[in-house]
C-alpha cells in the first residue's frame, strides 16, 4: 500500500508554492493551483481568524469556479500554521481549517499529535518543516504525512545541512512523503531534487518574483540583482535562523552588531512588530541567484515544466551512455 499521497500524480509538475510571510495570498494560491501545482499561504499573513476565513472562502470559490468552467481539477491548496506557544490563533485557525477542509496543513516550529489528528479528522494531509534528523523523527512520532526538509540556503526560516545528506538521512527512517527545500529556482532543480529522492521540490524566492505575489517591485528588483553570496542567514530578526538580502538589512540601518543579537520568539505579542519588520528586511534564498525576471505564475510554471522535461530527457540520455 502506497504512503504517498495520490494528488502528486495528479500535478502538472511535481512541485509546491511554498507559503511565505507577508508574500503569498489567494491570488498566488489560486493562480499555481490553476496552473497543476500546490498553492500555498501562512494563515498569519491576515492579521485575524476572520481575515484568515475570508481568504479560505475566496480561494475554495475561486478554485470551485475554475472546475466548473474549464472541467479541469485544479491542484490542492494548502495553509502553514506556526504551531507554537506563543501564537494566540493557532487553536481558531485550526478550528477554520477542519470546518473548511483545508487540503493540506504545512506546521512550522512545532509537531503536535493533536493537531496533526484534528487535521486527519476530516482526511486532510499534514507537512511538517524540519532542518534535522531531531525534528524529523519527533514528526513522525507525531503521525505527520510528510516532511518539508528545509535544506541550507532556503529562504525564510531555513537550515544548514546539505539537502543531499539530509534527504539520505531523513530516508533511513521516513517513509511518507519527503519534500525538499533550499535553492530550488528551475525545473532542471525540481529533477534534481526528485533525483535526490524527494517526491516534491518546495520553491519559495522563485515565486515571490511572479505577478500575483504581494512583494513591491523594488523587492523583486533586489532579488534579480541578488547573488548568493548577497544572502544573511541570522535570528536576530525573528528569533528564528533565517535567511534574508543583505541590501535590505543594510537599508534597515541593520549593523554586524545587531545580527549577533539574540531574539526571543513570541507570534502574539511581537506579531505586529515582525510584520512591520519583514515588509522593509526581506527574506530571500540563495536560488536567488538564478532568478533574472519577474513573470506571471502561468509563465513560470510552463518554463518550469519545459525545464523539468529536459533534465529528466537528458538524464535518459545519459543513462543510455552507461548500460550494464
């Protein structure tokens, strides 16, 4: 019996638009679902539960609406919910995503039984971030259905071990769904990544520079400008590791000193402040470096696909050169 869930086969690539704070709303969602690949959003870029709802009816409606039109099934949509303390919706975003049947629920900072059941309650599928084997093995004992495994030069919050250890090592024991994360910017990347043994690629700068994301153009003019070696990995902003353009922190009037700062995590009472904080220190990964424009979702993903299908060809081919 198969541990892997049957949407993948069922996508026009094998790939998920990962949610990002402050970035990704229902246009972006609805857009990459449309277009045969997983649409994502943290339910914390609404400021209220009722915001959050509002936005899960938009998106059911939209994606209900295309299916009637075209007769086409678009692609499962999915919420990340930060399953922390100190995060004061967690409970009533939970209770929005069980009455709404959320897909897919992709958990961040923390791996809890009990929502991980609320989810499975209604037959919707729970992901779960991890940056090493530690946090891997307490989400399985959670009974998640995959893991998104952050690899080093990710954006957002990410790790630092090399996504092909840390694919190898999560493997020996996880046998459910495995999703990689970390530079992920072409489709030639998303063969590389189911190369590795991953089922899915997790791509998140890549789509913060499309039409439908709610960066500013001057934010997606950085990343276009950007190298790898342009991107900050450092907590003192969220007081959680994360990677971000150092032409933003320096904007900010960010110092070295300040990036060595230690930063207490606490989403209720410093929510407000971080938001205000990300909208002008923005978040990036190293695939940076590969993006050159800023397109439409429709556009990226079939350049995506075009890419995709040529690695895999010249993989064949390459094989071909090597028989027994």
């Amino acid at each position: 019996m198969s541990t892997k869930p049957s949407f993948i086969n069922e996508l026009a690539l094998p790939a998920i638009a990962a949610p990002m704070f402050l970035i990704s709303g229902p246009k972006l969602v609805t857009e990459c679902c449309k277009n045969g690949i997983v649409g994502t959003f943290p339910a914390l870029n609404q400021r209220t539960s009722e915001g959050f709802e509002e936005w899960l009816i938009e998106i059911k409606t939209e994606l209900d609406k295309f299916e009637k039109e075209t007769g086409k099934k678009p692609a499962p949509f999915g919420v990340n919910l930060i399953v922390h303390p100190t995060n004061p919706r967690l409970e009533a975003d939970i209770k929005l995503c069980v009455k709404h049947k959320v897909p897919i629920i992709i958990t961040s900072l923390g791996a809890v039984s009990m929502v991980v059941d609320a989810i499975h309650s209604y037959g919707g599928l729970v992901f779960h971030d991890i940056i090493k084997k530690r946090h891997a093995e307490k989400a399985q004992e959670a009974g998640v259905d995959g893991l998104i495994l952050v690899a080093a030069g990710a954006g957002g919050h990410a790790g630092t071990i090399n996504p092909m250890t840390l694919v190898a090592e999560v493997k020996k024991f996880f046998h459910k769904t495995i999703i990689l994360s970390g530079c992920i910017s072409t489709g030639r990347d998303i063969a590389s990544a189911l190369q590795m043994g991953a089922d899915l690629a997790y791509m998140g700068t890549r789509f913060i520079n499309t039409d439908e994301s709610k960066a500013s153009d001057e934010y997606k003019k950085m990343i276009i400008d950007a190298g790898a070696n342009d991107v900050v990995y450092t907590a003192s902003i969220s007081g959680v590791h994360a990677n971000f353009l150092g032409a933003s922190l320096k904007a900010a009037g960010i110092t070295e000193e300040d990036l060595k700062k230690d930063t207490k995590i606490d989403f209720g009472k410093e929510l407000d402040t971080e938001a205000k904080a990300w909208k002008t220190i923005w978040s990036a990964g190293q695939g940076s470096a590969m993006i050159d424009n800023s397109v439409p979702v429709a556009e990226l993903i079939s350049d995506l696909k075009a890419e995709f299908k040529s690695a895999i060809e010249n993989q064949i081919m390459v094989l071909e050169k090597y028989p027994k």
